[in-house]
C-alpha cells in the first residue's frame, strides 16, 4: 500500500530566524487509490499508525530528570568513571525488534538513560551548539532536545579526556549510527519523509561524524569509520527542498554556479552538504551586503588611461556562468595590468628589478626592509633570514602586469613588504620578479617553484576576493575561501599542498587600510566540535588537499581535485597532478605529457577499476598505458556517471614500473554478446577499434566485475605472463553498454565465462604469441589445453572439420596446416 502513497499538502513555513519548511499534525489530504475493495476508512488508518510513529519523537519525554548532586566528571550527570555519556547501548537487539527508523531512534534514546545535565559546562557548550545549528528541528522535538543533551554531555566528555589516561567512549555516536542507518518504515525502504527524521537530524548525525573521525582513540576511530562506511545512507528526498532553496540562495548572493558546483562535486556528501554550507550565510549578506558577490574587474585588462587619473570601473558579474561552465575561468590573466594598491596613482611610480647575474643565488628573493624610492633599481640578494612567498593569482593585477618585465608598481611591492615584516620575515618570494627572465634560467626556475613554497616561513594567500570579504569568527572566511578565484587555480593548489604555514588575507572589519592576516590552521579552519557543520565540512576539503601529497593517497582524490582547477597553459595540467602527487615530472622528456602521466599512476599502488570505463582514445593502442584516456589530466575523460558503481569496489593492482593494471575479473567471448551490445564513445579513434572488434568477437575478451553489468570492458588478449603473477596480458580496446536483461541468465545456462581470471590490462610482452582465438588463451591460462580442445574448434574461422579437408594439427604453432607441412604435426582423430 505504502508504494503508491503519496503526500500531497505541503506544511506551512515555521516561524524562526531561518526559512525552513516544518512538518505540523495537520490532517494530510493523501492521492489513494479508487479501487472497488479500497475503504474510506484507510485514509483514516494510515494517518493514525504514521501519527502514532511520529509522535515518540514528537512529543515523548526522552530525557529523565535530573539527578541530585554533582556528576562523577567534571560536574556532568551524564558521564560515568571511565568517560562514558549515558549507559551502553547494544543497538543490534533494537535494530531486529523495531522495523522503522523512527521506532529505533526512539527506543535507543530511552534505552541510553540520558537526564538533562544542570552542568554550566555541558549548558554553554549546548548554546554554542544551537548558535551553530542551520535550523530549529521541524517537528521531532524530543529526540531533537535529546541529542543536544548527548552531544553537549559528550564534548565535555572530550575536553575531561585530554587529561585523563582512559580514552572516552563513543558508545552512543556508534549506536545512533547504527539506529539512523537505512530509511525504513516497516522493513521496507522508504522515501516518506513523513516517517523519516527531517534534515536536521541527519545533519547532527553527520556533525557528529565529522568529530568522531578525528576520535582520539585509534581503535574506535576506525571502528566509527567503518560502520559509517557501511551503515549510514542518507534518503535524497530529505534533503532536496532544502537544497534547492541553497541553491537559489547562492544565486541571491551572487556566487558563480561553476563554482558552487565545483565546490559541491569536492563535499563529502556531494550535493547535500550545500544546505548545511549556505546556512553559514543566513544573517551574513545583511551585515554585510555583497561580501560573497563574485565580480571581475576588467578595468585592469583595458587600455591603460593616461597615468593622471584613475582607471574607469569597469565590473562584470558571474551571472552568466552556468554549472559546468565559467566565463572568466579560461581568460588570459597574463595580458593583466598590475594593481595600484595606492589611492593616488599620480604620484606612485615604477620599481624596476633586474635578472639574477648569479645563478648561486638560487631562488630569487628580494628584501623587505629596502625603502622604496623612485627610479630606484632593486637587485636579488641572498637572504639567509625568513622569507615569505606569495600565492595570488594573476587575474586580479598581482601578476607581472604589462609595463614589460621586472617592472612593478611601487605601492604593490610596499604592500608586500609591509605584510613581511609584520609576519617576522626580511624576504619575499613573488613570482613576478623572483622568476629570471633567460630562457635557460627561467625553466629551470618554473620546474622547482613549489620548493620555494615548501622552504618559505609562511606562505601568504592574497586574493582581491578574499582582500574585500570582511573577517568573522563564524566560520564564512573558510567559505569565502573554497568560493574564491585562488581556489580554483591549478598552481595555488600546489602551493597550499607543500606550505608549512599559511596565512590568509582578509578585510579588517573595523575599516583599517591594511588587511587582516589570519592563521589557515589555526584562525579559518574549523577546531573546535561545536564549529557549524558547514564549518567542519568546509574545513575538511581543505585539509584535505593540505595532506594529498602525504596521506591517504589516491588517483581518484587526485582526479577529483584537478577536475575543479583551471590554469592557463594546458601543458601544465600534467606538471601540477605530478607535483600533487608528490613526484618530480620529467618534463624535459620528448613525449612529456605521456612520460609524466606514466610517473603519477606508476606512484599509486592501486587505482579504482573505474579508470577502465571511459570513452576516450588513449595514450597508446598497445603497451602499458593502452588504457590511459590521453586527456587524463586536462579535460578530463569522457566517463560514465552513476553507472559503474561496481567498478568502483574493484581496486586494480598498479605495476609500479610500467603503469599497466593487473585484476581479477569475470571473462568471457565478445562474441556472446556482440547481438545485444553496442560501443560506448563519442571519438571516431575509439569507435573504431571497437568495431574492428565486433567484426571479429571471438578475438576479444569481456571483461565485468560481476554478471549482472549493463557497461562491460573490451580487451584483446596478446600473451600470457607468468611475472609477477600468472595473467593474461591484454591491450585496452573500448566499453559496451550490453542489454543485461537476458544476459546473466544466458551466461549462467551455457556455461560460457570464466571467473576470478587474472587480467593485466597494459601488454609488456613485445611480441604476441601465436594465438587468435580467445577460447585458446583462456584454456591455455588454466592449463586444460589439449589436442580435442583445438578439434573441437577452437579457431572459429574454420567452417569445416579440419581432419576430413587433410588438415593436422601442428602442436608447435598451435595451428591447424596441411599435412606435411611440418614436422611436428599429429593426427587428431574424429
């Protein structure tokens, strides 16, 4: 009955400081069938059962009263000798007696004997919590008051830990996880939001989550990690009113959806940690109107006016952007005039700063503590002291700008200085004018420019975006900070992943001239468990690409990063991944783009399977990278979106010398599927070679992770290999999209496929063996080849029994030739 229900009245708009749609006990009107057997008494019955179900988080105390006297920690009632928050709770006997989400929520809370805590510790830490909260609860106001009680109790719990020898336990984060689990309604499935907890509860849910990942105790933190992993699945209609109001909400505050959809495609839960985000900006844009608005100035790439009046304003808006598309993102920053950073251009004049004449220098660094003056000509020194690097992007004037090379404006340089000084360094590294102008010099200074990074004191992040956002303690400057040009640029990606320090520059809220300088660790990221969710959220996605090149390596997180980045010259799309990837490119290689591409993957021990399924053409046709999509690292190749979630599981062993990948898969002949299958790509070049394929399927193998696979992998199998493991080695051919409604039945039936063969996609042997036949390679690699297999067919070319037109079978060629032919044929008999 519950499949073709249907809510069809939407609640009215609660009252509160933020919109957000409440659910009331309102009588629904229902869309029900109008079947003969159907009574009018149904309605009525099914209103009742949901009510009932909804008013045990509705309106059922679930916390007991307080208890007389101190606690046993730190004054909270909640919290017992070993630094446990209510009483332990085995969530698995709830989970087989109660069928519906709903009703385990409930009966977990009563069971965990929370009371309300009179703790002043445990009170200010549920103000902080509800200061930080996107929304008031909906309607569950009793689990809602619940779990601020256990999460307040539980950060105190944390901060008494820190001196304490016993690690805290996370018994109730790991039960809730297991209760909240699957949406379910009678142990079904469901997509009601009637009978599901709304947004909020899956968000603290989620908050709760971000904090027990960073668990002091190992142990519990990977048990977490694993039921999260396992467990936790989030019912998309809970989430999607609330995500299209942020969407709108973005629109309204002038942000470019190219980088909003940027941003999101890097969220841990993708589209629906935006509600959670954009609840960061409720109340800000009134404050402050225009903060998050994301303009370009093209004043600075018009024709420069005479140097006695200012440039005219001349500011465009991203409004035209779409989602996978940003107008400003490809223009050519380096034809940008510089920046004046004075408010009177008339009076400010030109620094000019030479080449380095000594190479011994090194890296190019000018001192801070010189006092400009003008026609004042500066030369590198060496300085043994601190310096600072900046990491700007060009577009906003802080390039080399257009008077010609080593000349820049004055106040721009003093602006920097100042920033120096104030941070304890006497040098500055800016690409502007630490980069040498020969040839020979300056590529060599481009292929180490991250170290300059890596070795500098502080690392200081100007953008024009983030100079004009007004600095907050409420977590918007990591926001503005993901949204803002530097973001997206390919380079200040990997001169955030090599900083030691990093600070930011962002408008000083009092109106003082110079900006703010704020701590990225310490002052923008989120440290604190009582940090909004969109705060934690935030912060996670940039600790993450702080760590690509050292922790929790993958291709996958790699390719997910450089999918949202820009850069003006393609060829250093591959340069940046290397460096990402914390290798050196051999960029003097004569194919370079290859040679690289080869030295990131070789780096990785396993890559996803999912690499395989993409319709692009490829490095090379034969060899260890056969199946390498050639524009890996510009655009991006043309992949599947949520169709290849097996191929996902699958993880592929990386030979570390040649790149090529070695797997266990499910085999069998193009051939038994050449009728109900048709090739995946939009290039000629791919196309091509999958239907020379499908013109001879008893050559190629299909390769799937499992039977029931609607994309499935081309390869033509060349040798058999017997290092580092027995497999067949295999040339990439293409992906075919196969109508899977028949096919595992047919499979099954016939017999016709081998599992758990071992395939090394990237041939290394230089030449094939004499085999045509896939059937061949297959019996050949189990060791059941023999003298009947070859009679009984095993060259599907011949249409006629070999033995009665005098041919014998030649056991040396493994072929079948005319008699007399060779000295090694035998006689097969009928």
């Amino acid at each position: 009955m519950k499949k073709w229900l249907r809510l069809t009245k939407k609640s009215p708009e609660a009252k509160g400081d933020l919109p957000h749609h409440a659910i009331t006990d309102a009588p629904l009107k229902l869309s029900l069938r109008s079947d003969s057997d159907f009574l009018p008494s149904t309605q009525d019955l099914l209103w009742e059962r949901w009510t009932k179900v909804r008013r045990l988080l509705q309106k059922e105390p679930l916390l007991a009263p307080p208890a007389l006297g101190p606690g046993t920690r730190g004054g909270c009632v909640n919290i017992d000798d070993e630094g446990r928050v209510g009483q332990a709770v085995e969530a698995q006997p709830i989970i087989s007696t109660h069928s519906s989400t709903l009703e385990r929520l409930y009966h977990f809370a009563k069971l965990s004997g929370l009371k309300t805590c009179p703790n002043r510790a445990c009170i200010l830490n549920q103000e902080r919590l509800r200061s930080n909260l996107p929304t008031r609860s909906t309607w569950c106001h009793s689990f809602f008051k619940w779990m601020l009680q256990w999460y307040s109790c539980y950060m105190s719990s944390l901060l008494a830990n820190q001196s304490a020898s016993a690690p805290i336990k996370m018994n109730i984060s790991l039960g809730l996880l297991q209760c909240l689990g699957s949406p379910l309604y009678e142990g079904d499935t469901t997509y009601n939001t009637y009978m599901l907890p709304d947004r909020l509860i899956y968000d603290m849910m989620e908050w709760v989550a971000r904090v027990e990942f960073c668990h002091p105790d190992a142990i519990q933190r990977s048990i977490f990690r694993d039921e999260y992993a396992r467990r936790f699945r989030l019912c998309d209609t809970v989430y999607e009113t609330d995500f299209d109001e942020s969407l709108q909400k973005a629109s309204d505050l002038g942000i470019c959806l190219n980088r909003l959809w940027n941003l999101i495609s890097v969220c841990p839960r993708t589209w629906r940690d935006l509600p959670a985000l954009m609840a960061m900006t409720y109340g800000h844009d009134e404050k402050d109107p225009g903060s998050f608005r994301q303009l370009e100035d093209f004043s600075l790439r018009a024709s420069p006016a005479s140097r006695s009046t200012p440039e005219l304003i001349d500011q465009q808006t991203h409004d035209a952007c779409t989602s996978d598309l940003c107008h400003f993102s490809s223009m050519d920053s380096t034809r940008v005039a510089q920046r004046h950073k004075c408010a009177d251009l008339q009076s400010c004049y030109f620094l000019h700063f030479t080449s380095n004449p000594n190479e011994s220098l090194g890296r190019m660094l000018w001192n801070s503590r010189s006092t400009s003056s003008e026609g004042q000509i500066y030369s590198p020194m060496q300085v043994d002291s601190d310096y600072v690097a900046i990491s700007h992007v060009w577009s906003d004037g802080t390039g080399a700008g257009t008077e010609g090379r080593g000349m820049v404006n004055s106040c721009l340089f003093d602006f920097f200085c100042t920033i120096a000084r104030q941070l304890g360094c006497h040098g500055i590294w800016w690409d502007a004018i630490s980069i040498p102008l020969e040839p020979k010099a300056r590529a060599q200074a481009l292929r180490t420019m991250h170290s300059h990074f890596s070795s500098a004191k502080h690392t200081v992040v100007h953008d024009e975006y983030l100079i004009h956002f007004p600095w907050k303690e409420d977590g918007t400057p990591c926001l503005a900070l993901l949204l803002s040009p530097w973001f997206t640029r390919g380079w200040t990606a990997v001169e955030l992943a090599v900083s030691h320090s990093v600070k930011v520059l962002f408008k000083d809220p009092t109106g003082a001239t110079m900006p703010l300088i704020k701590d990225l660790e310490n002052d923008v990221l989120a440290n604190t468990p009582t940090c909004s969710l969109g705060h934690l959220i935030a912060s996670s996605i940039i600790r993450k690409l702080r760590t690509i090149t050292t922790r929790n390596r993958s291709l996958a997180g790699l390719m997910a990063i450089l999918k949202t980045r820009s850069n003006s010259w393609p060829r250093d799309r591959a340069v940046i991944a290397a460096l990402l990837a914390g290798i050196k490119p051999d960029i003097d290689a004569v194919n370079m783009q290859a040679r690289v591409t080869q030295q990131i993957i070789s780096s990785y021990s396993t890559v996803r399977g999912s690499f395989l399924i993409h319709g692009s053409p490829t490095i090379s046709t034969h060899g260890p990278l056969s199946w390498c999509p050639s524009n890996l690292f510009n655009e991006g190749p043309t992949i599947l979106s949520k169709e290849f979630q097996a191929w996902n599981t699958l993880n592929l062993t990386v030979d570390q010398t040649t790149g090529a990948l070695l797997g266990n898969f499910i085999v069998f002949n193009l051939f038994a599927v050449k009728d109900n299958s048709e090739p995946f790509s939009m290039h000629s070049a791919v196309l091509k070679r999958l239907n020379s394929a499908y013109m001879q399927p008893s050559d190629y193998f299909v390769l799937r992770c499992s039977l029931r696979q609607r994309y499935s992998l081309v390869v033509r199998p060349k040798a058999i290999t017997e290092s580092p493991m027995r497999a067949i080695e295999c040339d990439w051919v293409g992906v075919i999209v196969s109508d899977v409604s028949t096919l595992k039945v047919d499979l099954e039936t016939s017999g016709d496929y081998e599992a758990d063969v071992s395939i090394r996609i990237g041939t290394q042997s230089r030449v094939a063996e004499e085999i045509s036949n896939a059937r061949e390679f297959l019996d050949r690699y189990r060791g059941r080849y023999d003298e009947q297999n070859a009679k009984r067919g095993m060259y599907s070319e011949l249409d006629f029994d070999p033995t009665l037109k005098g041919y014998l079978w030649n056991v040396k060629t493994g072929k079948w030739e005319k008699a007399g032919h060779g000295s090694e044929q035998v006689s097969v008999s009928p």
